[in-house]
C-alpha cells in the first residue's frame, strides 16, 4: 500500500516511539500484533513488519497507524513528531516494582561467617522459626525475579505439551509415566511421621517413598484441587527424582508444622525442602496453565478471575498465574484467612503487607480489600482502587478479590492487583503528581472518592492497554486510602480516632 507523502515526511521517530511505547507496557512483538488484529486483522501488521516499522525500515499505512493508535490510547498526531519521543515514555531500566533492599554496608558485617552467626539469634529474637525464614528468603527470591523461571516453565511444558486443558484422567497417566503410584486414603488413614496437623487443618494428598503417592478421597468432588495435587507430585518427580521428597499437601489456614517447627536455627535440609517445595508448586501451576495458551485466554477475557471456572482450575492456581503470565510485571498476589494470616503472598510491585504473615499486627487497617472482603456477604469477585503511601510516595493499586471456601471449610480472600503508578507514568503523565492530587482529594472527602471525571477517561485508557477490565470494574466505586498500619493513616481524623477500625 502506498503511503502518505506527509506521513512518510512526519515518521522520522515512529519506529522509536512504537517500540519504546511496546516495551514500556512489557508488550512483545506477538503481543501487539495479537492486540492489533482483534482491533481490526485488515489493518494489523504481523510481528515481521511491526519489527522491520520499529527499525525504520518500513512505515505503517494511516490505517495501520490509527489501529496502532487505538491500542496505546494515543492519538495518531502523537506518533507523527519530528522530535524524539518524551524521556518519560523511555523503559525504565531496573524497575523491580518499588521493591527495595538495603546496602550492605559496612561491608565487613554482612560477611558469610558474620551472617551465618547473627542469624540464628536474630531469628530466636523475633520469634521466627527456621521454617518461617526459609519461606521468607524463596519469596524474595521470587520477587526479585519477578515470577520468572524459564527452566520451570519449560520442564512443565516438555511434560504437559503446553495442553491447557488436562483433566485428573490425563495428569494420573503423568503421574505414572513418571514411575509413581497412586491410591486414595479416606478420614483416619493419614500415617505421617514427624508432622503434625493443626486444628482445622485437611491432608489433601501425600508422598511416601519410594513411588507411592496417597490421594484424599474428598478430592473426587473438587477435581480442581485434585489436578493441582497431581501436578504437584509430578513437579517433583520431573524436578527431584524423589530423592529426599517429603511432600505433604494441606489445605486450611493453619496447615501443619514438624518436630522442628520451633526451632529458630535454620535448618540447611528444611530450607532445602521449602525451596523444591516452592518449585513443584510452580512447576504445577505452568503445567495446568502453560504460558502462552493462558495468556492468550487472559487477554479474550481480559483478566477477568472468572476464567479459572472455564478452564477447571482452582481460583488461586489461576490468580497466581496470572503475575507470571502477564506481560505487565507490577502485581501483587494474597491468600489471606481470618484473623490475620497470610498463607501465601507475592509482591511483585513491593506493596508492603497488610498484617504480617509471620505476626500479627494490633491495628491493621481495615480499609484494604482482603478486610473489606471479610466483612463483605457478597461471595462474588469485587474490584477496589487503593491508594497507600509507600517509602513517602503514594502509589494507586486496582485488585480483584473473591471469597471462597476450602476443603477444611475455612473461608479465606484470594486477592489478585497491580501497581496503576507505572502504567500511568507509561502514558507520559507525572504518577507521582496525579495519584497525589487523587490522594488529597480522598483524604478531603473522610478517605475516600470518586475518580474525577478527567483522570477516570486516563485509567480507562491505561485499562484498555492493560487489558485488565477489572480496571473500570474499581472505577465504578469510591478509591479508598488505605495505610500499612493504624498509627500511619493518612486520613484526618484517623481511622481509630474515628472508631472506623475498631475490631
């Protein structure tokens, strides 16, 4: 097709712009052409041309530019700037999502032998058992890399063929393709040594060496629980040969604990085992919800949670699935039961938590949403806008959560979100200077607000690049500050000097 004389004369930083653009909204290739062609498959360059456009080779027609246009919510003028592109639309290079660390300064005290030596007694001060640490260290480890392991990925679809759509049936033939056999145990046939259930708790399903794997019977009736167990075990038949596996699956919020449970001296083997753990359960997320195959499904639904009942999948494999397959990397995930636990977090965006997983806290504040949701009767998927302060900076999240119940019949909040202040700042606009002035406005109104109208249109705008119709979804409700604690709300008067925290 022949292009414009204008358009050609006015392209000189397109193709810059259209790949800082894409790589600023951790868009691949494939992923715009894909948003390019449900736009309109007429106009939609393939990802060849859409690389040779970003390399100046080529320019796009006015048709391809407008679909273009419509997907990053800008005009086409926009792209059309004989200057080079705003820095704020520059990727930003290192962003781990507000996650901080510290310096480890002076060099000398943070030695291996030093190290080695406070630990123990740092652990002992803080009532925090070996166990506990183990799970601290794997979850920032997986924060750092931001939900990204390749060879788990890829040992998951060697194993599953990428098939998103395995039944119990299928994961059982796995199960012993891999040498394993299995047999299913009714109430009072769980024999376990060294472990300890806690009240409330339910053993789902269990190893004993050397092959065999032990199936609650109650699992028939919640087939996707059952495929997750499954996948379990096979995660660490791929991935540990069973050598040394002690693989107990629990459902509840208490779970278990071992002989060593209080012992605060981490234990090397303990810590060994968190971390294969950890894997398999990884591993059995990628192989009922392979990457591509479920990012492709995310994005006809846009995100919406209700995907996990289409697919077969328990809403937490399909929530936490969602911040690895996202090409979006600012999420947060929590599995939260009642009073104040935390079974399983994730912070890809470094929200800070909302009690503490490992103690609890005496002012939490109750204007987050796994709280809210709590209290809430409505058992379906709610949306919420927060806005909360972070290292002295207010940052906007949007979340998802949803109520549901275990096979212990405990009730406990899925909670899914991101961190909107990249996505903002993707679109050239100040994050900081907007979510502040959103803030004041919510701490004028008593804590809360709508959107106004302006800054509504741009979140929509971020939603529909995002792809993630929760968005609207929490723009149709007040967005609520919330803070980490009680003694730092923001709010005037306080919440607990209000009453609104009590309880």
């Amino acid at each position: 097709m022949k292009k414009e004389p204008s358009l050609i004369r006015k392209s000189h930083f397109l193709g810059t712009k259209v790949r800082n653009l894409r790589k600023r909204n951790h868009l691949t290739l494939e992923d715009l052409s894909a948003r390019c062609i449900r736009i309109d498959p007429s106009s939609a360059p393939s990802v060849s041309y859409l690389s040779m456009i970003e390399q100046g080779k080529r320019t796009p027609s006015m048709n391809m530019l407008e679909n273009l246009s419509t997907v990053f919510q800008k005009p086409v003028e926009w792209f059309l700037d004989n200057e080079p592109e705003p820095t704020e639309i520059i990727p930003t290079k290192g962003n781990s999502g507000g996650i901080s660390g510290m310096a480890l300064e002076p060099n000398f005290l943070f030695s291996k032998d030093i190290l080695q030596i406070a630990i123990p007694e740092m652990l002992s001060q803080a009532g925090i058992s070996g166990r506990q640490f183990a799970h601290l260290l794997i979850r920032a480890h997986q924060e750092h890399h931001q939900n990204h392991f390749p060879d788990l990925e890829r040992a998951a679809e060697e194993i599953g063929g990428k098939d998103l759509h395995l039944q119990p049936e299928s994961l059982l033939v796995l199960l012993k393709q891999q040498g394993y056999q299995y047999r299913w145990f009714g109430n009072g046939e769980v024999r376990l040594d060294g472990i300890v259930l806690k009240p409330g708790s339910v053993v789902t399903s269990y190893f004993v060496p050397p092959n065999q794997v032990f199936i609650n019977e109650k699992l028939k009736a919640f087939p996707a629980r059952l495929k997750y167990d499954i996948a379990v075990h096979i995660g660490h038949a791929v991935l540990h040969h069973s050598d040394g596996v002690q693989c107990v699956l629990t459902t509840g919020g208490l779970g278990m604990e071992t002989d060593q449970e209080d012992h605060h001296e981490p234990n090397a083997q303990d810590i060994l085992n968190a971390w294969r753990d950890f894997e398999s359960s990884f591993f059995a997320g990628a192989l009922l919800c392979p990457k591509v195959p479920y990012r492709q499904v995310l994005e006809r639904h846009g995100y919406d949670i209700g995907v996990h009942e289409k697919l077969g999948i328990s809403a937490s494999v399909a929530m936490r699935r969602m911040t690895v397959v996202s090409p979006y990397p600012h999420w947060h995930y929590f599995d939260a039961y009642q009073p104040g636990k935390l079974k399983a977090v994730y912070r890809g965006n470094g929200i800070p938590l909302p009690w503490g997983n490992m103690r609890e806290v005496p002012d939490p504040c109750q204007h987050w949403a796994v709280f809210r949701k709590f209290a809430s009767t409505n058992q379906a998927a709610t949306s919420q806008l927060s806005i909360l302060n972070v290292n002295n900076k207010p940052r906007l999240y949007c979340c998802e959560s949803v109520s549901i119940t275990d096979l212990a019949e405990q009730p406990h909040i899925l909670c899914a979100g991101i961190d909107l202040n990249p996505a903002i700042a993707a679109q050239g606009l100040d994050a900081d200077s907007v979510v502040g002035e959103l803030q004041q406005l919510c701490i004028q109104h008593g804590g809360s607000s709508q959107v106004p109208y302006a800054l509504a249109k741009q979140l929509e705008r971020v939603a529909k690049i995002l792809n993630i119709n929760w968005i609207e979804k929490g723009l149709e409700s007040d967005v609520r500050v919330i803070c980490t604690r009680g003694s730092s709300c923001p709010r005037k008067p306080t919440c607990y000097e209000a009453g609104q925290c009590e309880g």
